[in-house]
C-alpha cells in the first residue's frame, strides 16, 4: 500500500510520501504519532507556567498603577512605585543595595503599550522554546537571562530600567543557540527566523529612545549561555535536575514578588 504525505508532528513542515523522515527536522516516519503525543504534552506543561508569568507581569503592573493612584499619564505608572515594586539600575542598587531588583525588575513595565509589546513576545516565542528545551530549562533561562541582562545593564551604568524584554530575549538568545547548534534544514529554519527577531530588536533600540540595548544584549547573551551550559532535549531529556533548578527559579520569584509586594504596603 503506497504511503501517503503528512505533516511533521513536530515542525509541522510535509513529509514526503517517499520520505522515512521529515527532512526538516529528522523526525521519523514510523514514530510520528509517539512524537506528536509527546510534543502536545509537553506544549499543554508549558502553556500553564506561561500563563503564570503573564499573569505576574499584569498584576504587578496594575499594582505599580494603585500605587500612582491611578497613573502617571496614560495608563502609565509613576517612577517612584516603580522604584518601591523593585526597579533596578545603578540608582536603586548603589543607594538601597537592591540586588533582588535585578530580578523583579523583570515584571514591572513603564506602560501599557510597553508592557503588551513584551507580553505578546513572550507569548509567540516561549512555546517554541519550551518545546525544543522543556518547560523548567524554559523557566530557567527566561529567569536566568533576565538576571543576566540587568547585571550587564548595571554594569553599563543605566541608571533605572524595568521590563520583562530582557527575560524575553534570554529565550530568543536560547532559540539562537539552538538553531546554531542542532544545524540541519529545520535548525537553520529556527535560526533565520530568531535572528529576525534580534535584527527588529536591534532597529527598535535604534529608532525608539529610552530602550535598554545593554539589557536585551545581556539577556540575548545569558540566553545563549544558559542554552549551552543546560543543554536542550535532543541533546538530552529533561531531568530531576533541570527540574529542580526551575523549581528553584520559581521560589525565588515568588519570595522576591511576594517580598516586595509585602515592603510595598508597609511603606
């Protein structure tokens, strides 16, 4: 009986009717089905801690607007909560010894527009870079490269900066990685299309003022450091390690966010 074309379960690209294996992405023929059960799972674990993040980012952003009672201007919070929810730059570390900023900083936004523009990224590239690493490598490095972007910030001498845009291309910087690094058609797919992303990055830092190109270079950056020390799942499955390391990621998160939140009202 002749064989017919499908689609790839994994890249979604045809499969020839003569073809054993996509010749994007080498997924095989014969195990088409056990990798299409194994790629939704593995999307239905993510979509949920996603889903969480966006939620953290517009609950500290319609906390940052009660705390300017109301807003600086159109739907815009003040500097001053701002700065009490947990901005980072050499003003908040070097006079209040802030270290955790450069963590919460990450889910607190300038304005509205601001905040949808990164919520909309995460949103389109987060999957994808839960589906190649898992989703607690994707935790850990979106956390990781957070962090790393802001400390390169700092180290420039940005003096006040906020934004989950850092986080955000830690992922790109991870889906970079792995286009380079897993090579072949689909891998080489992966990279022309990220590497669009950082060229928009790059232009949109150059047209728009007041972007941190310190903070989304460091976070591209610590993305593609990240990526390479923990590895993504052809190279290894998701272990109880990587796994520990997010869970780690996440309780922290919570203690810095529920920290802050708690300082923010008794002042």
């Amino acid at each position: 009986m002749t064989q017919r074309a499908i689609l790839c379960p994994r890249c979604r690209r045809l499969i020839g009717s003569e073809e054993a294996a996509c010749s994007w992405c080498g997924t095989s023929r014969s195990a088409s089905w056990w990798h299409f059960m194994n790629w939704s799972r593995g999307a239905m674990e993510g979509d949920w801690l996603i889903k969480a993040i966006i939620t953290a980012n517009v609950l500290f952003f319609a906390l940052s607007l009660i705390l300017s009672g109301g807003g600086n201007g159109f739907l815009s919070p003040s500097q001053r909560s701002l700065l009490v929810l947990g901005a980072t730059g050499t003003y908040p570390i070097d006079h209040f010894g802030s270290y955790i900023s450069l963590l919460s900083a990450n889910y607190l936004h300038g304005g509205i527009l601001h905040l949808v523009f990164n919520l909309m990224a995460l949103k389109q590239i987060a999957p994808q870079v839960s589906g190649e690493y898992g989703t607690g490598r994707m935790f850990t490095i979106y956390t990781f490269g957070g962090v790393i972007g802001y400390i390169v910030s700092y180290k420039a001498g940005i003096p006040f900066t906020i934004g989950a845009s850092a986080a955000v291309c830690g992922l790109i910087g991870s889906l970079l990685y792995y286009g380079k690094s897993r090579g072949g058609a689909y891998g080489s797919s992966v990279y022309r299309e990220v590497s669009g992303w950082v060229i928009s990055l790059f232009i949109f830092g150059l047209i728009f003022p007041g972007i941190n190109n310190w903070g989304h270079g460091g976070g591209l950056v610590g993305g593609i450091i990240v990526a390479a020390l923990i590895g993504y799942n052809e190279r290894r499955r998701e272990n109880y390690f990587d796994l520990g390391l997010a869970l780690l990621c996440g309780v922290t998160t919570i203690g810095v966010l529920a920290w802050i939140t708690v300082s923010a009202y008794f002042r």
